[in-house]
C-alpha cells in the first residue's frame, strides 16, 4: 500500500458527538495499522456556523480518547496549515484551474432570482444543473463581455462546478460498501466558491485531501451522496482520489434512525466524550469522561460500535485493536448503540485495570470525601470491591466501608434473625477478641472453628455477622472486611450492630 496518511476533518459547528469520536478512532486505528499518519484538519470555512471553543473541545476530546493527531494545527506537519480559513490562496487557485479549463463557471443569479425559480418549479425540486444550466444567468450564457461589465460593476458571483454535459454513471469502489454507482444527471452544479469568496466544503475538502496526500478519506455514511461529485472533481483537475470508505451510522438504542443529542437526554446517557457547554445558552450537555467512564472503556465500546474482530471478542486497547483493525470488518449497515453495553465496557475496563492502578486515584476519591485511607488501605478496599462496581466513586457511596452502619435491611433482618443468633455472634465475637493477628486467613479459620465447635451452619452465623458489619446482605469477603476494620472496629459493630437488629426485631414484635 502507498504511504497511508488518513485525516479526521470536523467542522467546528459544535461539540463532537460520539459518531465524530468513532470516525476519528478508525481513521487512528487505520493509521496505526498500516504504519501511516493521522492529521487532523480544521474545516472552518463556514463563518456562519462557526462556534467559539468547539475547535479547542475537539482536541481535547480527542486527547481523552488517546487520539492526538500526528499533523494538525498543535503539532504543527509540513502539509499545514491544518485550519480551512488560512488555505484560501489554494482554493482560489484550484477554482481558476477550472474556470480556465471550462470545468466551473461564474452564475450571477441573485438568491432572489433562485428563489423564484424553486418557487415556480413546485412541486417539483429546481435544480441548478446540466439541464438548466443553459437558462441561467452564468458565464456560460452570458457573453464575456457582459460577464466582465458584471464583475467590474461589483455584482456577486459564485463559481460552480460544470457536471458533465452527458449523463454518465459515476463509479467508484466504496472499501467498506464494495462498488458504488450514481448517475450523473441527478448532480447539481455545487457551489464551490461562494460570493464572499470562500470555498463550500466539497472544494475545500477535495483541495485538502489532494494536497495532503491523503490516501483513504474515512467518514461517516451522510457524506456518501457528496463522493459521486468528489470524484469528478479529482478528475476535473486531473487528481486520482483516494479511497472512499464510507462508516456505517450510529443508530438509537431502538434501532430506528440516528443517535442524536435528544436521544440522549431521553434515555440518561451522554452522546458527547467531555461535558459540553454551550457558549451561547449555557448549557451543559453531560461527556462520558464526567460521568466516570475511562477513555479506554469509552474508546473500546466505540470500536465495537461498527467493528468486529470476525470472533466473539469485545475487549480491546486500543493498541490491540490496532493490531487488527481493517476496514474489511467494518460492517455496512447501521449500528445501534446501547448504553447498557456501554456500562458493560466500563465495567470491565475497570475490573481488568487491576486494584493497583486504581490506588491513586481512590485515594483522591477518599480524600475528597474527608476519608483518609493509605495506599494499602486503598488497595484492600479496591481488591475488595473492584468485581462490584462500574465506576470508582460508587465505592465511596458504599456508606459501611468507612463508618459503622446507620441502616439496617429490616426486611432481611427479620427473615434471617432468629432468637438465637444474638447469642451466636456474642460469642464469636469473644473468640474473635482472642485473635492475636487479625488477618482474613486467621478470622476464617477461628470462624470456622468456631462453627464446627458450636455444630453451626454457615449460613446461621455468616449472614447476621455481615448484616452486623454493613447492614446490608451482600458485598465481599467478610473475612477480608473484618481484617481490613482491625479488631477493635470489628468488635465494635458487632456489638452495635446485635443492639441495633434486636430493637429493630422488637419493634417488629
Ligand atoms: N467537515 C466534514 C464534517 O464535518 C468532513 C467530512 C469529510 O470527512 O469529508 O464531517
């Protein structure tokens, strides 16, 4: 394969959604893959839906996600610039070329006379094109004369594409959608430089793509109608184009049409990577990184949103993924998001990680919420509860790991509680007491024995002497939490806790 350079080319409309993420993420993956280059182009060369700060949030979303660009405006690269407003010169250039070969024209039509024209065609669909071309006011019409004493009177003109007199079919192979055929009579003559003298994104994106070498163009499915018009616009200018790869979209969890913002905020999950706030309404839209996701999980689940390894695998880095990533497996049709699968990857990213490179970051958790455990103690806790959680916060809104419970399951106390079972676990708590090193091997042990001398079930014992420790019926080892409080603590709640169940069980009476 030639050197693969792929580039992701937002618009800075707006935050970017995940679909935006995913598109990148290939593109990177592809890159890596096939030890190429992944740009990241800037295409702002719409002032009118340009947004203050979207440029920034999508490098630092990218950054997240890992996705850091090799050329693009931070790190700089020899094809710059890599923002759309400051390539004007080449876009002026390359519309002259095909002014001068005949392959573009100037139309002097005022959005008043396109108005009219679209009104009158109703209901049918006015289009400026092949067939209608002819009637208009362009400099195809109008004689060079006219044309001039137009430009020199100051009158605006856009400059638009010249789609072949004779209706063809436009063929090109799609590397995921396989052949890929239009006809070229349903084209309109784009726009490809606008009055006020800046390129519309089929110039600009075709120009950039050239000069960039850009050897596959990876985007989303909504931009496949505009690759018929692209195609022919290498080949008015003599350029071979590259390969298409057009993505699959990201459908609703209910399968039906596209994962928009609202979708969102119906179903309680984010669309963006980071919060997004609005510059103009000031409102925020939640990001998976403020919602506890790690970008590994995040990354992952959007790997596999399009994407399969041909087996049952679904955990990958994204090294790993960049091991196999072709664009061979990316599936041609829609691919329907579901939140709950993207808690699943949460889950396991954080489970897989491993307690000990969750250990800092806990123990800033902890710190935050007034609780000062050690790296050890950070390290039991998390060995403790890292199999029960999806995000790490939720460890410290688990209320009995850092203070003695306050609330007791009454339900579960009054099924599980017997008379005797008071009497049980006083006892034990004696033997207990005579533990000379309270470690989670040495409370099992004397547990056990203490079982076995007293011909106890587990069940009579264990249960009430979690329900004693946390107030709650299920969690870790109690062993492993009995050695975690020490003696003293453990000893504490248990006697607590047989005060607190037998009033609970006297009220019950
Ligand atoms: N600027 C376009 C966008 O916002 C880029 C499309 C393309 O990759 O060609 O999606």
């Amino acid at each position: 394969m030639t050197d693969v350079r792929v580039r992701f080319a937002p618009s800075p409309t707006g935050p970017l959604h995940m679909g935006g993420v995913r598109t990148a993420l290939y593109n990177w993956l592809f890159a890596r893959a096939h030890g190429g280059t992944f740009i990241l182009r800037i295409e702002d060369t719409d002032q009118g839906r340009f947004v203050e700060g979207a440029e920034a949030y999508i490098e630092e979303a990218l950054a997240w996600c890992g996705l850091s660009p090799d050329e693009g405006v931070r790190p700089g690269g020899e094809f710059g610039p890599y923002r759309q407003s400051e390539r004007s010169a080449m876009y002026r250039e390359a519309v002259q070329e095909l002014l001068d070969k005949g392959l573009a024209y100037e139309a002097f039509d005022t959005p008043e006379e396109l108005d009219a024209l679209r009104k009158a065609a109703e209901p049918d669909v006015f289009q400026y094109d092949a067939a209608t071309r002819g009637q208009l006011r362009n400099s195809l019409t109008l004689g060079a004369e006219e044309v001039a004493a137009l430009k020199a009177s100051g009158a605006p003109y856009a400059v638009r594409f010249k789609t072949p007199d004779a209706a063809e079919e436009v063929r090109f192979e799609d590397a995921i959608r396989g052949s890929v055929g239009f006809q070229s009579s349903v084209l309109d003559d784009k726009v490809l430089m606008k009055a006020d003298g800046l390129p519309t994104y089929h110039l600009a994106n075709v120009v950039d793509d050239h000069h960039m070498r850009i050897s596959h163009v990876i985007r989303g499915e909504e931009w496949l109608p505009s690759a018929p018009l692209h195609v022919l616009l290498y080949r008015a200018f003599g350029w071979d184009h590259p390969v298409f790869a057009h993505l699959p979209l990201i459908l609703k969890p209910t399968g039906n049409g596209k994962l928009s913002k609202r979708d969102g905020d119906a179903g309680g999950f984010p669309v963006f990577p980071t919060n997004w706030t609005d510059p103009k309404s000031g409102d925020t839209w939640p990001g998976y990184r403020e919602q506890g996701y790690a970008p590994e999980a995040f990354v992952n689940m959007l790997l596999m949103l399009g994407w399969n390894p041909g087996d049952e695998r679904e955990l990958f880095t994204a090294e790993e993924a960049a091991k196999e990533f072709s664009l061979e497996r990316v599936v041609k049709s829609g691919a329907r998001f579901n939140p709950d699968k993207a808690k699943w990857f949460q889950e396991q990213h954080l489970r897989n990680a491993g307690s000990e490179a969750h250990v800092n970051a806990l123990g800033g958790l902890a710190q935050a919420k007034g609780v000062s455990w050690d790296a050890a103690q950070c390290k039991d806790v998390l060995d403790m509860m890292l199999e029960r959680v999806a995000f790490l916060p939720e460890i410290l809104d688990t209320g009995w790991l850092t203070a003695a419970p306050t609330e007791f399951n009454a339900k579960l106390v009054r099924k599980k509680w017997k008379d005797e079972t008071s009497g049980y676990l006083n006892d034990l708590a004696q033997v207990l007491e005579g533990v000379a090193e309270f470690t989670s091997e040495n409370v099992e042990a004397e547990f056990k024995d203490f079982l076995e001398a007293r011909e106890l079930g587990f069940g009579q014992v264990l249960l009430p002497f979690r329900i004693a420790l946390t107030g709650e019926g299920g969690g870790p080892s109690m062993f492993d939490f009995a050695a975690f409080l020490g003696k003293e603590e453990t000893l504490a709640r248990l006697a607590q806790g047989i005060e607190v169940v037998e009033a609970i069980r006297a009220a019950g009476e």
